[in-house]
C-alpha cells in the first residue's frame, strides 16, 4: 500500500508538492516565531528573576474601612459614631516591624540563599550648583550582590568598595551625567529635613535602564544616618533556591506577620498576562497556515480519488477489503504530513540559527551592547511544531481516506468510472 501510496503522489507532483509546501511552511513558522518569541520571554524573565530579589519584604499596608478610626477619635465610646464621608483608602506604614525576626527566620530557612535589608530613601543630591532627586538604596554589599546582580552592572570602580563604610556611593550612570562628577569625587547628599551629608563617589553602574540608572546605592547604615532613621529598614530582599516556588513561599510568608509580601511574579503579573496573549497569537496565526494546508491536502486526495476510481474497483475485485483502501488514501496525507513536517523542522532550525546571528542590543534589558537575537531551542517547540502538522495532515486525510473506501466496485461501474 505504501508503494502505491507514493505512485498516487508522484503521479500529481506539482498539487503534492504544493501541498508539501503549506506543511513545510507551517511548521518552519512555527519553530522560527515561537524559538524567537520564547527566546525573549526567557531572557526577559531571567531579567527579572536576576537583576532583583526573588521576594520583597516591604511595609505592611492598611487599608481604612467605615470604622477604623472610631477607637483612636472615640476611645471606647465608639458604639454610634458615624462618619460622612466614611474613612477610606490606604495607610501605610513607613518601615518593616521588627525586622530582626525576619532575619532570623530567613537564616534558619533553608530555601533562602541570601537576604539583603535595604532603606530605600529620597534624597537630593548636589555638586556645586548642579542638583538632582534621586532614589538612594542604602544596603549591605556584599549581601545584596548575592540578592541581585548589581555587581555586574558596575563600570567603574567596584560594588564591594561600599562595604568600608565612611559615606561612600554608588551613582547610576544617568545620575552621575546630571551631576557632571567622577570617580573619588565628592557630592552632597540631604533627604528632605535634614543637612546634606558629604559622600565619595566609589563606582558608577549602567543597567541600560534610565530609570534605574537616575538612582544610587551606599551602605545602609550611612543611608540611615542621611535619613536620620537608624536601625529601620523599609524592604528585604530575599534570594530563593528555586525560584519559581516564589509564589507560594510569600504567600505562606504573608501570614506570619502584618509585613507585605510579594514575589517576583506576583510583582509583574501584569506581564505574564501579555505572554499569554502572545501565545494565543502564536497559535491562531500558524493555525491558520496549517488549516490552509490541510485543506491542500483534503483537495489532493479528493482529486486522487475522483482520478483513480478504476483502480480502486480493481483492488476491490482482486480482495482487498475497504480498510485497506482506507489505508491507501490515508498514508498519502500521512506521507505529505511526515515529510512535511520532517523537511520544516530542519529548516525551522537552521533558520533559527540564522536569525541568532541578528544583532540585538537588548534595549533596557540589561544593555546587551553587540549582542545578538536569543533564540529558544526549547524541545517543546519542535514537538509541538511537528505535532501540529502531524494532526493537520491526518484530519485532512481522514474524509478523502473513508470516501474512497466507502466505493465498491459497482458503485465506480455505474458512475461510468474509466
């Protein structure tokens, strides 16, 4: 049957090799977008997961309802006290409660591979007449590069040089250009209320992120003395083992105290929500190559039937049951599905690889200067490619395959079958 089964393909070569080519292009699609798509997600993500904590422990968060300030107004006499407009939105609290308990529960955990207590602040700073806001990050160095990868942003100068203390700084690059200073140079530092501070410029960072790059780093207890806060913390950065168990360590976290406590993904749902958009995307748009595919191959078939009834009448008389006329018909689809789905995985590979070759500077992702495209090589992405195409082809070969094996011999007589 086979045998026959190619006879009946080569005999309409230029319909089969269409036809080839709509499974080939389908599947090449389908690696070339998906390697491409998931290759940026996974960089993005890895972005995410890297360059920041895997959990913050920030500041509790209360929200206001009808009654909540009754007993701080009323004391206990609160029983008919009614508010117009009742008390609403959000207060919250300015540092972490009694971090020393979270240190010490974060030490004894073994998922935790490092924690870094920050004080993040707002700060002016000032060299001669230039100033600038800026947010200031005071934290212990050599903890928070085991938190994030900061360390490997740095262009000047070296992240452990904060560690010495004295009231020393790290400015991003962004900040440091407002400021016109250099390295071993001097700046004013003041938060609001209080008297600038002088800091020597130790290092300078470039993320590729502006934003990021308008900030500063010191060591946290020179960023409590500015702030005049000592002791107090107002996040900790938590590094996991395993980071997608993230989620759900904050959320048992979250019930241990008042302290908020989020993950790395709870933090950017939002873009998650965006990659399941881009797979559905993905899936419609190779989708419906693949549908046009599978009605070339239902068309091929139809035709190969409407031609061949003769033999089929011939194989009928010389014993051969319907199955195997089922068979026959059904490998055809079978065989322009494998081949084409075979031939497109190639060239969906070599392509791929092609296109790694692309530059890409990475944008504000961590500036991958000279870089080129992240392509994913996910095996999924084959499987599902070849699946695709695979299923295309055998709902495609299905209706043409059971109407040729539904014919019998006097059937193809008495339509006038030559």
């Amino acid at each position: 049957m086979m045998f026959l089964a190619v006879r009946y393909l080569l005999a309409r070569r230029r319909q089969t090799l269409l036809t080839l080519l709509g499974i080939f292009f389908g599947t090449a699609a389908y690696i070339a977008i998906s390697g491409f798509m998931l290759g940026f997600r996974g960089y993005f993500v890895n972005q995410l997961v890297n360059n920041n904590a895997h959990v913050h422990i920030q500041p509790r968060e209360d929200f206001l309802s009808d009654h909540s300030l009754d007993r701080e107004f009323f004391g206990r006499s609160y029983d008919h006290a009614f508010w117009d407009p009742a008390p609403s939105g959000r207060k919250d609290s300015a540092i972490v409660e009694n971090p020393q308990s979270w240190y010490r529960r974060l030490a004894a955990d073994p998922r935790v591979v490092a924690f870094s207590p920050q004080l993040t602040a707002s700060v002016i700073f000032s060299n001669g007449k230039a100033t600038a806001p800026a947010t200031i990050i005071g934290c212990d160095p050599l903890q928070q590069m085991k938190v994030t990868t900061i360390a490997d942003y740095i262009v000047e100068g070296s992240f452990t040089d904060l560690a010495a203390g004295g009231n020393r700084v790290i400015l991003g690059d962004e900040l440091r250009k407002r400021l016109g200073v250099r390295m071993l140079q001097n700046v004013l530092v003041a938060s609001a209320t209080n008297a600038p501070l002088p800091f020597k410029v130790v290092g300078i960072y470039r993320t590729g992120n502006r934003f990021t790059d308008q900030g500063a780093y010191g060591a946290l207890a020179d960023i409590q003395a500015v702030n005049r806060t000592p002791s107090q913390v107002n996040e900790i950065a938590v590094r996991l083992e395993d980071y997608l168990q993230a989620a759900p360590i904050a959320s048992t976290w979250s019930t241990l105290s008042q302290e908020k406590v989020e993950s790395w993904d709870q933090l950017n749902a939002n873009i998650f929500e965006v990659f399941r958009l881009q797979d559905a995307i993905r899936y419609v748009s190779i989708g419906a190559i693949l549908v046009v595919a599978a009605f070339g191959i239902t068309n091929v078939l139809n035709m190969t039937v409407m031609q061949k009834r003769k033999d089929i009448a011939i194989l009928r008389s010389l014993g051969y049951q319907s199955r195997d006329i089922v068979t026959l018909f059904f490998s055809q689809g079978l065989i322009l599905g494998v081949s084409g789905a075979f031939l497109g995985a190639v060239f969906g590979y070599l392509f791929s690889r092609y296109m790694q070759t692309i530059p890409f500077t990475g944008g504000t992702m961590g500036g991958r200067a000279g870089g080129t495209l992240i392509i994913s090589y996910d095996p999924k992405i084959y499987i599902q490619a070849v699946v695709l195409a695979l299923l295309s082809a055998i709902v495609a070969s299905l209706l043409p395959a059971r109407a040729a094996g539904k014919l019998t011999p006097i059937e193809i007589i008495r339509a006038g079958a030559e």
